[in-house]
C-alpha cells in the first residue's frame, strides 16, 4: 500500500517568514494533492500535481513534484497568520479497480503574528 | 462553485439512538465519499460511491450504513454507535472517481 510521510509534523514560524513542507512516498506517485485544513473543519483543496518536475503556484504558496515523482514540496512565501492551519498531502491511490486518496500524517504549521 | 455541505456540524448521540448525516453537493459530480477523522490524525476513507452505486467499502461496521439516493445527496446512516465512533465524518465529491476531491466542512460527532 502507498505511504506518505510528511515533514515536519509540526511548525512554528514568525509572521513573514519563508517554510518549506515536504511529503515523500513509498511509491511512484500518480496524483499528489495538497490540502489545507483548520482544526476540526473541512479540507481546502490547495494544488494537484501529475508529471514529474512539475510546479504549481497560488498566491503565495508553491508545489512541486520531483523528476522521480516520490516527493513533493510545499512552499510558503511571506507567511502570514492566514496562512495557519494542517497541510495534508494526499496521493490518488487504486484498491482493485477503484481510485481513492491516501493521505499523510499531516503538518500543524503557526504563524505568530 | 466547488460547495459541498454537511448537516448537521455537530450531533451527540447516545449509544442506543439512530440518526443520520446528510451530504449535498451541487456540482455535477458523480462520485461522493464519506470520510472518518480522529483527533491529530488524516482523514480514513470509509466509503465511495461513483455514479450511486457503492464502489469502495473499507471494512466499516455494519452499524455504519451509507446511501445514496441520487447524485447530489450522499447519507450515513448511524445505529448503535459506540463512543470510538467520536469523530470529525466528512464528506467529498468529484467530478468521477480519482479525481479531485472536494470536502464538506464536516460532521462532528460525540456519542456518548
């Protein structure tokens, strides 16, 4: 079964700061996604990811893919207090002939203001 | 509009009580899923339906009982719980099955 470990399990950053967090798999990855999520809410859908070297941005948060797709990176410019929250990876995975997600431990990231 | 909600945010329940958790969503998608969250821990797929019929069961208790009744309402219907079923339950759809995924803002469920 897929496994993705993600680093660091938690982080504490001033406000304006750069962070970096990464998500390694124990396999070749097909679809890696990245989420957001505020304690005890719902997930936001941040970036997908498919081909090997790729790189996605959205205001002032970056994801890549790397050539060998098992590892994937998150990056944060200029953090902000907003920007606060667990960031999950999630790996598109197939049971039989279904596709589901599994996802990693996740990150607790705080931004002090 | 990538909306999917949930009723209802927070339901406590006692052990021997029958309820039910309602999801919508109203983007077209064709597969629903219903997620199980502990404290500090990733969601756990418990259930996916793709085009209203059950596709993935991943081994949940029978006293955890999904339906959907057409494309847009995904239900969990809930019996004799037992208070390790406390949880964050979520919802999420997708366009099809293996494609992104978007979440409800969740269930929070206390059973006592």
């Amino acid at each position: 079964s897929q496994e993705l470990e993600q680093s660091p399990q938690s982080l504490i950053v001033q406000e304006g700061k750069n962070l970096t967090i990464n998500c390694t798999s124990s396999k070749t990855l097909y679809g890696l996604y990245w989420y957001k999520q505020k304690y005890g809410e719902g997930l936001i859908f941040l970036m997908m990811l498919q081909k090997g070297g790729e790189e996605k941005s959205h205001e002032k948060i970056t994801a890549k893919l790397d050539e060998k797709k098992q590892q994937s990176s998150l990056h944060i410019t200029a953090s902000q207090p907003s920007h606060a929250g667990i960031y999950l990876c999630g790996a598109s995975t197939t049971s039989g002939s279904a596709r589901q997600l599994t996802f990693g431990s996740g990150t607790q990231l705080t931004v002090l203001p | 509009d990538t909306e999917v909600t949930q009723t209802p945010k927070h339901l406590v329940m006692g052990m021997t009580n029958k309820k039910s958790l309602k999801c919508e969503q109203h983007m077209g998608h064709r597969a629903m899923y219903w997620y199980k969250q502990k404290a500090k821990k990733p969601p756990e797929l418990m259930f996916v339906y793709s085009y209203e019929k059950l596709s993935i069961n991943e081994s949940v208790p029978s006293r955890f009982s999904p339906e959907c009744p057409n494309s847009s309402l995904l239900n969990l219907h809930l019996h004799a719980l037992q208070p390790e079923d406390s949880a964050l339950y979520l919802c999420a759809s997708s366009q099809g099955q293996g494609g992104t995924q978007y979440f409800g803002p969740g269930t929070r469920l206390l059973v006592l």
